[in-house]
C-alpha cells in the first residue's frame, strides 16, 4: 500500500472518531434536534469530500 492511500486511510478514520465523538451519549433524537451537533458533522463529512 503507498503512503497516499494510508494517509486516505488515517483521515478516514480520524474523522470517524471525530463523528463518534461528536455524538457520543445522546440518542438520534437529541442529536436532530441540537443544531450545533447536527451542523458540525454535515460540515465534517462536506469538508471531507472537498479535500478528496
């Protein structure tokens, strides 16, 4: 495997744990209705696919 595919790989799975913590102790209804959480992570995942 070349570096550049471990590196896609390392910031797949950084921004994995990112989401999981952004989520972390709250059921799906909490996080739709707080709208911080909510924002963070659609901008985590819209940020990722601009960087790709």
């Amino acid at each position: 495997m070349t570096r550049r595919y471990k590196d896609a790989l390392r910031d797949i799975l950084d921004a994995i744990e990112k989401a999981q913590s952004f989520v972390a102790g709250i059921d799906f209804d909490t996080f739709e209705a707080n709208d911080e959480k909510n924002f963070r992570s659609h901008s985590c995942s819209r940020n990722r696919r601009r960087s790709s």
